[in-house]
C-alpha cells in the first residue's frame, strides 16, 4: 500500500487513499471539476471494501486494511476461510453497494433537480453510477468479484442438498379426523405391550397370591 494516505480506522480497520483515486474519481465524473461526483465515487468504493471487510470479520477472518485507489479499491485481509466464506466476501462489497443504494434512492427522489449540480452530482453516483459500478463488477472475469461471487450459488444448493441428506429421517404419522372436522385430532398415544417376563409389581403380587391360595388348598386336600 505504497504512496497512500491514511484516512482513519474504523472498527479497528485502517482505512487508506492512494493517489491514483484522484485519477479514478476525475476519470468517473468525465474529467468534469465536479467535487459531487468525484465525492460520490470515492464513498462507492470506500463503501465496497468496507462491505468485504465486514463480511471477512463475519466469516472469522483477519481484515488488515481497506485502500480506495484509481480503478476500484482493495480490502487486504488473511485467513483461510471455506469455499462458501470466500465467495460471500467476494459478495460483500456489491451488498454494501446496494445497502448503499437502498438509503441514496429516496433521498435522490426527494433532492435532485434542487437546484444544485454539486449535490445532484452526489445523488446520481450513488445511485445510478453506483449501479452500473456495481453491474460491472460481477462480471465473473478475474481481477472483478464476479470471478469468485457467483460461485455462491451452487455451494450453497450444494450444502442444501447435504443438509437434507443427512437429516434424521422423521416417521410419517398420519392423522385422520372426521370428515368436515376443523382439526385433527391428535394421535393417542398407545403403550406399547409389556414384553414377557415384564410384568408390573401389583400383577406379580396377584400372580403369587393366587399361586399361594391354591398351594394351601391343595394341602388342606392332602
Ligand atoms: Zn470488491
């Protein structure tokens, strides 16, 4: 991260400017003296990597630091997660960027067309630009996160299939209530029979009492 400046932390991430962002931000306003644009841009990307960063922290992993430079950004982070970890931080920066979207949206509504270009200027790259940003970035060619994000979706179909496989299998009881009936009434609970041999004490006493009468009666026969 050479030729950078540092911004500030947050949630103990070092957040770094590389000069060539200066570049980028003029690049995306058209080489306009637009300070709306050229600020909207850096929030977009400053809002990118932070979404990997806060994913990379979600998944267990170690973020070293998040850069905004000229063409994009970059969240520096170790770790060794699971193919699912991985393709969600690759997810993480275009989330925030919708999150980002989801609040700019009204406010673009209620704003623009006020009066000032500087402010419409902010609005339109946190909406439009930040879509199409967006848009570009899920292209599934490396460097862009779409090489990794769209791997998402089988692992998790993959992980939904195991999940159902190993699943304890229930047993299906079938309840039948009357015809018409609201609901079903529940099942009765049925003991099942004793097992030979399991008698219960009050019958053993029986069993033995009756054993004893006909053993006194047969010696009062005797
Ligand atoms: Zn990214």
């Amino acid at each position: 991260m050479g030729s950078s400046w540092k911004l500030g932390s947050l949630f103990g991430v070092p957040i770094r400017m590389h000069w060539t962002a200066i570049v980028g931000a003029l690049f995306f306003s058209g080489f306009r003296i637009a300070p709306g644009a050229w600020l909207g841009f850096l929030i977009v990307i400053l809002v990118h990597e932070l979404g990997h960063a806060l994913v990379v922290k979600a998944t267990k992993q170690r973020v070293l630091g998040v850069e905004v430079h000229g063409y994009g950004g970059h969240c520096e982070w170790s770790g060794n997660p699971t193919p699912l970890g991985r393709a969600s931080i690759a997810w993480g920066g275009v989330w925030a960027q919708m999150g980002l979207f989801v609040l700019a949206l009204p406010l673009a509504v209620m704003f623009s067309g006020g009066g000032s270009s500087h402010l419409d200027d902010l609005l339109r790259a946190l909406t439009v630009n930040n879509l199409f940003l967006a848009g570009i970035n899920l292209i599934p060619v490396r460097p862009l996160d779409g090489a990794e994000a769209w791997k998402l979706f089988p692992l998790l179909r993959a992980r939904w299939n195991a999940s159902r496989r190993s699943a304890p299998r229930r047993p299906v009881i079938e309840v039948k209530g009357p015809v018409g009936a609201p609901k079903a009434t529940a099942p009765k609970v049925v003991n099942p029979p004793a097992q030979g041999g399991d008698l219960s004490p009050e019958l053993r006493a029986l069993f033995a009492k009756v054993a004893a009468d006909a053993r006194d009666a047969r010696h009062k026969r005797n």
